[in-house]
C-alpha cells in the first residue's frame, strides 16, 4: 500500500500567499522524510479561499528540488 499527501492549498486572510507555499513546501519534505509516496496537489482556479494553486506543475517542480 502507498501512501500520499493531498493539497488544495487554501490560503485565510491572515496568510500570505508566499507563507502558504512556503509551508507546503516545508510540510512535503516532512512528508518525504516520513516515508510518503507521493503529493498530489489540486488545480483551482479564482477562489483563495479553496485554493491559491493554479498551476500545479510550478509547484511540483519546485517541491522536486527539495525532496
């Protein structure tokens, strides 16, 4: 059986777009280390408040290099 990580990436009025990649970054290493299989991040598109991702490959690539 494997095991992954979904994310939406919603993003509240108190975060900062920037932080919230941030910490989804941070929390796919962790993830990594803990032995995870895979992310899956979701696209969405013109509500921040379900999701600020609206292009997920970005995302991928730049949670690749550190994971």
């Amino acid at each position: 059986m494997e095991f992954g990580v979904f994310y939406q990436l919603p993003c509240s009025e108190d975060q900062s777009p920037s932080q919230r990649y941030s910490d989804t970054i941070a929390q796919s290493q962790l993830a990594d280390e803990l032995g995870f299989d895979s992310v899956w991040l979701a696209e969405l598109h013109f509500n921040p408040e379900f999701s600020i991702m609206s292009a997920p490959l970005l995302v991928a690539s730049a949670i690749a290099q550190t994971t």
